[in-house]
C-alpha cells in the first residue's frame, strides 16, 4: 500500500506531460533568484506610489508550475504584493494557464501562449468581488535578461494600449 501512495504522488509530480519549450520558459523566469525590475517612473500619480516594480518567480511542487509575487518599490524597498500568479501546464486540456490573485479580492484566470523560444502572449480576465470583470492582454518578448512587455486593455470591442515595462533581471 505504502508503494502505491508514492508512486501515485511521485507520478501526479512528474514534468514528463510539459512541453519542453515551457520547462525553457520556466527556468528562464526562475534563474539567478527569478526576480525582475521594472521601472515606473512613467506612470507614478497621486495614486500609484510605486517608483518601480519587481516580480519574483519561483518553482510550484515537483516543478510543475511556477509561482510569481509582483510587489511594489519605492526608494529600494519592497512595500507590498499586489498580486501572486501561479502559471501551469493544463495537462488535459494542453494549455499553459495561469490565475492570479489579487489584493482588493481580485481573481485572473488566463491562458498564455509561448509564440516561440523569446515571445509570448496570454489574455486574462479579471473578475472583482463586486461581479464586474475585464479583459487585459499582455505581449512579452524576453532577451539577454530583459522582457520587454506590452499590456492592452479590451474596451470598446478593441484592444487599446496600456502600459510598456521592461523587466530586467536582478542578478543576485
């Protein structure tokens, strides 16, 4: 009994369904301590106290997912996580997906498509705990430890630009 418990943990663990570029786009995300700069000094306003943000991506379970908290800076110093993702290969339905949460409640369930070995692509939406939601875009292009990355917004039955951000690797 005690062998059938560890091979079904062991199996349901197991990266061998994930395709190998998504394993590539993972240990990118994750190498040198998986954290990421962007400056948004263009973007700061009476609201928006973050003069840049970073993200840090780390390995799920039996590296089966990865995880990422985007958290704000001012000065230097972190102040908080505004949202956590938890990106994943769908193995029944042979998708990459990702959900992410949200402080205010907030909840993104997107699908992402690795277009080749350096852009990518997803469509989230966003659901609010007053029942309202919205759809946002993101297309990234990653080299030589930068992403460049560009958000849309759905409104009016089109995508209109939002923000552009290149997220630079923090070596550590």
């Amino acid at each position: 009994m005690k062998w059938l418990l560890a091979f079904t943990l062991i199996s349901f663990g197991s990266t061998a369904q994930i395709p190998d570029q998504v394993l590539r786009h993972w240990e990118e995300l994750t190498a040198n301590g998986g954290t990421w700069i962007a400056d948004n000094s263009a973007y700061m306003n009476g609201s928006e106290k973050a003069d840049a943000y970073g993200i840090t991506w780390t390995y799920g379970v039996g590296k089966t997912s990865v995880i990422g908290r985007l958290f704000g800076l001012k000065d230097g110093k972190d102040f908080g996580t505004f949202w956590e993702f938890r990106v994943f290969y769908h193995p029944e339905q042979k998708k990459l997906m990702y959900h992410q949460y949200g402080w205010g409640a907030g909840l993104g369930i997107a699908e992402m498509k690795l277009i080749d070995d350096t852009r990518s692509e997803d469509v989230v939406t966003l659901m609010y705990p007053d029942g309202t939601s919205s759809k946002v875009k993101h297309e990234n292009d990653t080299r030589a430890d930068i992403q460049y990355a560009q958000s849309y917004e759905w409104k009016d039955g089109e995508w209109r630009k939002q923000r552009y951000y290149e997220w630079k690797k923090k070596v550590e």
